[in-house]
C-alpha cells in the first residue's frame, strides 16, 4: 500500500513539473489584408464609414478564393471594427465555412505621424499619438512569437494600419510608413520566429487580381464596376 501511495505521488509531482515547464517559443506567420474597394459616402456612420463598393465585393472574392487556397491553415481570424474591412471580411468568411472573425477595435483606421508636411497639417497632435499608441498595441501583441506550436493569423484591416506596422516589422522609422503603398485587397505576409526575429514575406501581393481590378496602390486608376456607355458610331 506504501509503494502505491509512493507511486501516485509520484505520478502528481511528476505531472505538476511538467505542467509548470515553460512552453517552447514557436514562429508565428501574420497575414495582413486590407479591406476592398470603397466609395466615400458622407452619409455614412462617422465611426464605422462605408462599406464596399460593387468592386471593392468582387476584389473580396478573389482575395477569399486565394486565401482558402493557399496551403496556410489561419489559426485565428480578426478584423477592424470599420464597415469596410467588415464587409471585407464578411465575403472572405464564404470560403472558411463555419470559422468567425473577431473584432479587434485597434485595427481600425487611423493616421499615425509621418515625415510628409503636408499630411501632418491637417492632423491634430493628440489624433496622431493616440493612432501611434494603438498600432503600437498591435505590433506589441501579436508580433511576437507563438507558445507551442506555429500559428498563423490573418487580419482585416486597412492600409495605414499595414504599412506602419511593415515599418515596425523591418525596425526601420514609423514615419517612413507613407513611402510606401498596397492596393486594395492586398496580402502583406510577416513571419515571427522562434527567437523573435521578423521577416517581411511580402507587402500589398495582389496577384490574385486581374489588372482591370487593381484600386488603391498608387498610381492605380479609378475603377468601377458600373456599365459603361456603349461607344457608337455616328450615324449619317
């Protein structure tokens, strides 16, 4: 009875030990896309704004039928509280039956400072620390290694929140995040691993659009989904 009892104490230290073990740093991949095509719309909700446009719906699609295609297996999904990222992420949801996004507030919208004059004039002092402290809680939450095994997660979002959270993934200077741009239902890919050194994959891939689809890179034209007249000849 003596070894018994030896025995299950055993088995219970043993289990506790293992329990308290730190768990093993393992790579993390972040999948940033950002939200579809969107016409200004000034009645829209002042926090929310709007929602997709014909296009910015069809860009989703495609940027849904990629991501389900690829080989990655996202272990969590988020997206920004904003109507067009949640539109987005909506027609997304299609091609991952039975998976839910979580709303990630600090994934919404915001301008954080940058070295254009012209853009920081028109910004007010207190708007551009609060947007730089919020992707800074980003970056610092989710930038970072995973505990146990690889995840990879992918979040809806928009392009300043990308782009400045590129910057804060290659260690460069934040501000620099307006020299650079990514399109419309693009896909920037950043892997964390083990040791916590980050790779930048890829910043705004959008080879999964056709090039009459491409919107909000600079330099992309104005597009539109809408018919066109029907050019006609003159008639004598």
């Amino acid at each position: 009875m003596k070894k018994l009892l030896l025995g299950v104490l055993f088995l219970v230290v043993a289990a506790s030990l293992q329990a308290a073990e730190p768990t093993a740093p393992a790579a993390r991949t972040i999948v940033l896309v950002r939200h579809g095509n969107y016409v200004p719309d000034p009645s829209a909700d002042a926090q929310l704004g709007p929602g997709l446009s014909p296009l910015g719906v069809a860009q989703a699609h495609l940027l849904g039928a990629r991501l389900a295609g690829s080989p990655m297996r996202f272990d969590a999904l988020y997206v920004s509280p904003m109507q067009r990222a949640r539109d987005t992420a909506a027609v997304i949801a299609a091609d991952f039956p039975g998976r839910e996004f979580k709303v990630i507030d600090d994934l919404a919208e915001c301008t954080p400072p940058s070295r254009r004059v012209e853009i920081m004039a028109n910004e007010k002092r207190d708007d551009l620390a609060a947007c730089k402290a919020q992707l800074d809680r980003i970056f610092t939450e989710y930038f970072r290694p995973s505990s146990g095994a690889e995840r990879t997660e992918l979040f809806v979002c928009h392009g300043n929140v990308i782009r400045y959270l590129v910057t804060r993934a290659l260690g460069v200077d934040t501000a620099a995040w307006l020299e650079m741009s990514v399109g419309h239902a693009s896909i920037t890919k950043i892997r964390i691993e083990a040791n916590g050194s980050i790779k930048v994959i890829a910043v705004g891939d959008v080879g999964h659009l056709p090039p009459n689809m491409l919107t909000g890179a600079t330099g992309d034209s104005e597009r539109s989904l809408a018919i066109p007249p029907l050019p006609e000849m003159s008639k004598h």
